[in-house]
C-alpha cells in the first residue's frame, strides 16, 4: 500500500506493483477505538483478478465505505 486516503466516508488506498499471483478475495478491515464503544468491522470483500504484471507507476484504487 503506498497512501491512505479518508475523503467523507470513503477510504481509497493505492496499491502496485502486482503480479498474477496476487489474484485473491480482500477485505477491508476497519477498526474504531474513539468513541467509544470500540467497534470491529469486516467488508464483504472485493476480488482482485491481476492478469499480469502492473507497472509500478500504474495505481489501483480500492474504495472501503466507512459508516462512521
């Protein structure tokens, strides 16, 4: 992961440099410990299908909707 950016309730996070084998089903984990109560919270998950591999000035983005 190279940045994290938070914009309203979006988190996007850029991600390169991927190769075939990164192929997979990801998460988005998001963890809130102020205010409380503490709160633990799992995405369905996006798949990530890489044909090859990607340039490392290529950028992914992956949105993870937050509620909070």
């Amino acid at each position: 992961i190279q940045n994290l950016i938070k914009y309203l309730n979006l988190f996007f996070l850029t991600v390169s440099g991927l190769k075939a084998e990164h192929t997979d089903m990801y998460r988005c984990k998001i963890e809130v410990f102020y205010p409380p109560p503490y709160l633990s919270l799992t995405g369905n998950g996006t798949l990530i299908h890489v044909l090859g591999e990607t340039p490392t000035h290529d950028i992914r983005m992956l949105r993870c909707m937050s509620t909070h």
